[in-house]
C-alpha cells in the first residue's frame, strides 16, 4: 500500500465505525515507510500486514489486532495501551524505547525481536503488565538499557534461542513456561521478586544471575544449573557442570556432576554427586539423601538435621558448626583436611560407618586463635 493510499485511510481513524466498516475488518497490506504521531483507539484490524513500516510514536489505545502481521518494522516512542493481540507474528522487529502496558497478547510468536534505547533519549522501552499466552519466542534479544519487563505474566510460552542478559524481570509470572537454549548470565539479567510454576529450563546457561523469587514444580535439564533465591518446592535439577543455589527446598531431586550446590533449610532432598567447587545444607534439614558429594568445601550447619543420610562424602573441608544431628547415617565419609566446629556440633542417636579425617584430633574454629585439639564423639581418644 502506498502513503497516498493511507491518507485516506488515516482521515477515518478519528471515525472508529465508518473506519471499521470500510478498512479495518479487510485485510490490509502496508510496505516500507512510516507512520507518525497516528492516534488508533477503539478499532480492530483483521487480517493485516505490516512489513518495513517505520510506527514513529504512534498510539494504539483499546485496539484489537487478529491475524495481524509484523515483519521487518520498527517500534520508536510508540505507546500501546490496554490492546489484545490475537495469533499475531512479530518477525525482525525493533523496539526502541516507548510504552508499551496492560496489553494482551495471545498465541501468535515473537521471532528475532530486539530491543533497545531510543537513538534520540537513549531510555529504554516501559515494559508493564503485558500478559502472554501461548505465545512463542524465538531470537528475543533486549540490549542494554533496553528497558526492563514490570509485572508481565507468561502462560503455556516457550522461550527458545535468546539471550536474556541485559534485562530485568520485576515481579513477573512464568506458568508453564519452557526456556530453551537460552543465555541468561551477568549481573544484568536478573528477576525480583518473581514466581516460576511447572517450568522447565533445558540447556540454559545462567551464570551471576538470579532468580529472586519462588520456584514451584520446576525441571532443570543440562545448561550450567540455576540460581533461585527464594524457596523451590518440588523440582528436579539436572545439570553437567555449573551451580545449583536456592533458599528453603522440599521435595527435590539434584543431579550434578561439575556442579555446586548451596541449599537452606531443605526437606526431602536428594542430592547426587556434587563433584566442584563446594556444597552447603544450611539451616536444617529432614530426610536429606545426599550422596557421592566431593568437594573442596562441604557445610552441613547452623540447623537440626534429622533422619539424614550422607554417604560417599570426601571433603577437603568440612564445616559442621552449630548443627545438631538426630538419627543421622555418616558413611564413608572421607574429611582430608579441616574441621570447622564453631560451636561444636551435636549428635543425638547418629550411626557413623566409616568416617574418618586426616587430621584426627585437630579442629579448627574460625578465629585468630591457633588450632586446637578436639575429638567428635565417636571418634577413638
């Protein structure tokens, strides 16, 4: 469609009925130049195609878009508020700073989509309680400050070959989300305050970033593991290499390899060789399986653990400080170096089967203080 052709149809567009019956429900083809300063309130487009358009702070208020197509277009300054958009294609389309809020998006896909700051403001895009649904993205790649996502939702998406290193997720959604090969590492790519429920995450590499809310029904698969910094409940994590952290965790299973782990107050936990770096159970524990564990440093401290087991454990380090274990199993638990005890730990009706350190009768606290001579319990005198 040419400019001519679309001066006309932009006299209609302050007459929402007579724009309707005349242009918005037959599909419309426009190609290669801008729309400015376009105010679109109250309409439906159906069936229409966007390819090369330039929208130079164009408006769209309570709009309804179907079947509407996106290719090779670029959003500057736009602002798009309370619109649905219903199996639409966004395909090589810019999104350089604007507003874009309370807006709908349902199934459709998102392909090779980036963003950024405006060339002219060098702000980034206000991203604010979008609500996706079905809907797939492929190549979502946000630049610096290209704006961060405010209380956005996503139902039954998959997120496949992005990179979400640059941007911020602040109190978002994911339900039945699937991410795919996606990179999601530096300081700058991080979610507050979030929820995560029945995801799964494959072949995601997530490294100094974190996930700063809770975790519900969550399955890691390969990638370098996940940092989720508020309680997880029910999850399976799966990982080669890289690090396992999260808060309070019930009900999950772990299987590294060349992978860390950090766990507070855990609840039925089974935990399969960790072989890098260090492991930590921090603040209690019940029904703790944790199995095959060689590390540099492994903390079991600070909590009541109760009806545990810890088998297959060497240990450059190990740090039993203010723990107390009840019905505990140590087996074959092999500590080459120190022993941290500050304070000593305490074991009630605990069974130890092969345990055994290097430096029998030296434990170390953590003071200036020299190293001093202490004995655990079971532990020949």
């Amino acid at each position: 469609m040419s400019e001519l052709r679309y001066s006309e149809i932009r006299r209609t567009l302050a007459r929402p009925l007579d724009f309707q019956e005349r242009y918005g429900n037959v599909p419309q083809s426009f190609h290669g130049f801008s729309i400015e300063r376009d105010q679109w309130r109250g309409i439906s487009l159906k069936g229409w195609t966007f390819k090369g358009v330039k929208f130079e702070s164009t408006m769209w208020k309570n709009d309804t878009f179907e079947n509407v197509s996106f290719e090779d277009c670029t959003f500057h300054r736009a602002t798009l508020q309370q619109c649905v958009f219903r199996n639409c294609t966004f395909r090589n389309v810019g999104i350089l700073s604007g507003d874009w809020e309370d807006t709908r998006f349902e199934k459709g896909s998102w392909e090779n989509i980036a963003l950024m700051a405006s060339p002219i403001s060098n702000m980034g895009a206000t991203l604010k309680g979008l609500a996706f649904s079905d809907v797939e993205f492929s190549g979502l790649t946000p630049l610096e400050r290209s704006g961060d996502w405010k209380e956005c939702s996503f139902d039954r998406c998959s997120i496949a070959k992005s990179d979400l290193s640059k941007v911020d997720f602040q109190k978002p959604r994911f339900s039945d989300v699937r991410f795919e090969d996606v990179v999601w590492e530096g300081f700058d790519g991080r979610v507050y305050e979030g929820l995560c429920e029945r995801c799964t995450f494959v072949n995601v590499l997530q490294k100094n970033g974190d996930f700063d809310g809770d975790a519900v029904d969550i399955k890691v698969e390969g990638g370098n593991g996940i940092s989720v910094g508020g309680k997880v409940t029910r999850g399976r994590f799966h990982s080669s290499e890289g690090a396992f952290l999260m808060g309070p965790a019930q009900d999950v299973e772990i299987l590294g390899g060349k992978t860390s782990l950090a766990m507070g107050l855990a609840i039925n936990a089974k935990v399969r060789e960790i072989n890098k770096g260090s492991a930590s159970f921090e603040g209690g524990g019940t029904g703790i399986e944790a199995v095959g564990i060689r590390v540099g440093l492994l903390e079991i401290m600070k909590g009541t653990f109760e009806n545990c087991l810890f088998k297959d454990v060497v240990a450059k380090h190990l740090d039993l400080s203010g723990a107390v274990f009840k019905n505990c199993r140590f087996e074959n638990f092999h500590v080459r170096e120190r022993l941290y005890i500050n304070p000593p730990p305490v074991f009630e009706s605990c069974e130890f089967v092969n345990f055994h350190r290097d430096s029998v009768g030296v434990g170390y606290r953590f003071s200036d203080d020299p190293p001093e001579s202490y004995w655990l319990p079971f532990e020949r005198r």
